[in-house]
C-alpha cells in the first residue's frame, strides 16, 4: 500500500471512520490519525471524545482542522507510516467557510477562488503523501446518502 491514497466514503454516521481506523490497524505500520475537527458545539465534541476513545493508544494524533499539509510537514513521521484523514468533509467546512465569510463583495463571486484554494490544499496533501512515500487513507462523506442528509 506503500504511497497509495485510500479513499473511504458513505452515508454520515454509517461506519466510515470505524472502518478506516480498521484498515489502518490492518497494515501493522505506524499510524498518524490527521483529526479534522474542531469541537464547535457539545455534540460534535461528544462525537470527537468518542473518536479519540476508539484509536489505538500507540497511534499519534495530530488535530488540525484546516491547514492539513503544513501540519504534516511539521509532524515526525515515521517511515511507511500510514496517515488516517478523517474526515475531508469535516476539513471542506472548516476550510471554506472563513474564506466564504470573509469575502467582502459578493460571497457568491469568490466561490472560485475559494474552491482553487481548495483544490490547492488537497493536490499538495497528495504531492507531500507521494514525495513522503506516505499511504493515505481519507474519510468522507457521500452528501445526501445515509440517515442523516
């Protein structure tokens, strides 16, 4: 798996995280859990109790919840290791929506830069995971599908 990108999707609340923490256990290497949210109000903070609960005590956890690629740059990361992103849409919120806020004309005229600095962000996640020889596994959610639309 050495280098590759994993991407882990469904509904919200459907597993996908559970999931993930599996298969990154499954590899037997190293494993840094790249944790996207922020406790914003009690029951995302339930939620992400609940995760920290879940991982593995021997795994590092790094909490960023925008700025991904410079927190990996400054974390020490062991060779072959696997990095869990979880989640992308969690990340997507948190990076979008200051930007979205703080356009001071119309908001809907910036969504392109927006969605370019977006773009940007993760397309240097991958370029770092493929010069770091890093195996990614991202979670996300598929929009609309699941219990919880």
């Amino acid at each position: 798996m050495s280098g590759r990108i994993i991407t882990i999707t469904g509904g919200a609340r459907s597993g996908k995280s559970r999931f993930a923490t599996e298969k990154a256990a499954e590899t037997g290497a190293p494993v840094v859990y790249l944790a996207t949210a922020s406790g914003s109000d009690p029951e995302m903070q339930e939620r992400i109790e609940m995760h920290r609960a879940e991982r593995p005590s021997d795994w590092s956890t790094i909490e960023e919840p925008t700025d991904l690629t410079t927190a990996l740059r400054g974390a020490d990361l062991q060779k072959n290791c696997v990095v869990l992103v979880d989640c992308l849409t969690v990340w997507l919120g948190g990076f979008v929506c200051p930007l979205y806020d703080s356009a001071e004309s119309d908001a809907l005229a910036a969504l392109p830069a927006i969605e370019a600095a977006a773009l940007d962000e993760v397309e240097n996640l991958s370029q770092f995971a493929r010069a770091q020889d890093l195996r990614l596994i991202v979670v996300t959610n598929e929009v609309g599908d699941g219990i919880v639309p």
